[in-house]
C-alpha cells in the first residue's frame, strides 16, 4: 500500500488518502492540516467585489485592517495571495548565496531557497548563524514542534544582521494565536521580513490570503512582480473583516484554547509523547508512527507524517465532539 502523505510537503490531501484506503469510513477528519476548524464566519459582501477587478481602495482597506491586527504601519504591509507566494518570491528578490533555518521547520522555506541555488544549513538554533549567513529564517511558532525565540533574540538577530547587510525571515503563520510572540510590530525596521498568514488562524484557507511586511523598497518589488490583482476581491473584503473583528479573534482563541486542552488530554491517555505545537495542532512522538499513521488512516483519519521520520506525527485540533470521539477510538486499542 501506498503512504501518498509521505511524499507531499503538506497534509490535506485528503483525496489521494482516500484512494490509498478505499475502505476507511467516511467522512474523513483532516487533521493534518493545522488549519482552525471553526473558521470565521463569512460576511456579506458587496457585489462589486465579484463582479470588478480589485481596487487601489479595497487593498487599502484591507492592509489597514491587517495592520492594525498586527500592530504595525500600513506602510510596512502588503496583502499577498498567500504567503506561498512571498517564500517563492523571496529568494529572488534578497539574491542570498547562504541561508540558515531550523530542522524541523516548515520545508518550503528551504526548498524555495535550494532550487533559487543558495546553500542552505539547517540547523536546530538558526539564529547561532546570524555571523555566517546571508539569510536567517525562522518560523515562530515553529511548525511543527511549536518552538518560540524570545521577541528580544529575534529583535537582536536582527540587528547584528542589518549590521552585515543581511536578513531576517519570520514566518508567522501561527503568531495569530498569541501575537505577545509576535515582531510584526517591528515591520520596517532595516533587515527584517514577517510573513503572516490568514488561513491557518481564521480558517479559510482556500481563500489564499495573507501578508508580507517589510521596509516598502522590498514591498515595491513584490508588488511588481505580482501586480496590483494578485490578491482577489471577495478576499481583500472578507480579510478587511476579520481582521477588525478583534472580538471574534479573542472568543477564539479562547476556545482553541480550551479545545486544545482536550486533544493534550486525549494525547496523554493513548500513551503518546507530546512534544510540543500550538492551539491548532500537536507534534507527538510515538514508537511507530508510520504504523499508527495507518492506523489511523483505515479509521479515515489524516494527520501529518513527515518523510524520513519513523518517531513523530502532527495531529490537528478536531472540529466537535464526534471528531474527538473518533480520534479517541481510533488511538486507543
């Protein structure tokens, strides 16, 4: 039997799992994503946000909004269709012969930076490179353990690597859940790049949404590349929203907190190692992951597998209870 999830970069691809296990029960519970489960509610939207081509106002409008989620100047943001497309960009644009990130981290970083032809050193702590490399990247929250640097030490990073003409990537595709870890409000301070992103935290990843902050001769750039409708209507006007929501934004993380309480305790109780995450998902170690990701699979749940790793799996929040009920079933004996 195949393993489809072991040669994708990403979970989710629920389609190809259930080819692979034709006789799981349906529905399938995608757990593999990392995305919140209870996205937020879709507004109206005006008619024009389907029917013309996206404006100078409505990019404003939205990168007003997600600044001031942020924390940061409006200057410093720019609305992307996705942060994908920033990590694609990037190696482009910045020309680096050497880039540090961490192992485990989010692959695509290094991936986009290899096939751009720079060296790329993997390390446990990055920023101990900040003397040697031309790049820095970081992903914090680390996806997949969790793992946080201090607001302080990045800000320090920064600074030694303005100083030798380098730079620093932050990727904050979970700083949504606690942004007291986050250094977007530093955006536009020399050397410094934080990319955010919209779908993990609000939950509606497929409208690819999400942004780039950076001293604007770097977000000149990107927007000539990309153009001015990269990023679609509906999506300049459902992100103008939710961002403003802050009510919304602190009721959820309150619940994701609470629910995630219960997936540490479901965790505990099947006997796996938990090894870090966030209020989306959890990095468990367990004696035979390959084996309990197949497990879990005949159940017709997908969680994360990672090529090369016999020890950890990433198991995402569950939406309800009868997604909590069948995890728990399908974890114990």
């Amino acid at each position: 039997m195949s393993d489809p999830d072991l040669v994708s970069g990403h979970g989710g691809r629920i389609d190809a799992m259930a080819r692979a296990f034709p006789d799981a029960p349906l529905p399938w519970i995608d757990l593999s994503t990392g995305i919140n489960p209870a996205a937020y509610p879709l507004p109206q939207m005006p008619t024009d946000a389907w029917t013309r081509l996206p404006g100078e106002i409505a990019r404003a409008s939205c990168e007003s909004a997600m600044a001031g989620a942020f924390g940061c100047d409006p200057a410093y943001c720019r609305a992307v269709a996705g942060t994908e497309v920033a990590i694609r960009q990037l190696p482009s644009i910045l020309r680096a012969k050497t880039v540090a990130v961490r192992a485990p981290s989010y692959a695509d970083h290094a991936q986009s930076w290899r096939s751009d032809g720079a060296s790329v050193v993997k390390r446990l702590d990055p920023l101990e490179l900040v003397e040697k490399a031309d790049v820095v990247v970081l992903v914090n929250p680390n996806n997949p353990d969790g793992h946080c640097w201090p607001v302080e030490r990045i800000e320090h990073a920064r600074a030694r690597l303005a100083k030798r003409g380098g730079w620093l990537i932050v990727d904050e595709a979970y700083a949504d859940l606690d942004p007291s870890k986050s250094v977007a409000p530093f955006a536009g301070r020399r050397a410094l790049m934080v990319l955010r992103s919209f779908g993990k935290f609000y939950g509606l990843a497929g409208l690819r949404l999400g942004a780039v902050l950076a001293p604007p001769d770097v977000l000149r750039e990107i927007g000539e590349r990309l153009g001015g409708w990269d990023v679609s209507g509906p999506a300049l006007a459902i992100g103008k929203s939710a961002y403003a929501n802050v009510e919304w934004q602190a009721a959820t993380r309150k619940h994701l907190a609470l629910r995630m309480h219960e997936l540490r305790t479901l965790i505990a109780s099947a006997g796996l190692n938990d090894r870090g995450g966030t209020d989306l998902f959890r990095f468990v170690q367990a004696s035979d992951a390959p084996a309990l990701w197949r497990k879990l699979a005949r159940h017709g749940i997908a969680v994360r597998r990672f090529a090369g790793d016999d020890h950890h799996l990433r198991i995402g929040l569950p939406a309800d209870t009868a997604q909590f009920d069948r995890l728990a079933e399908a974890l114990n004996p």
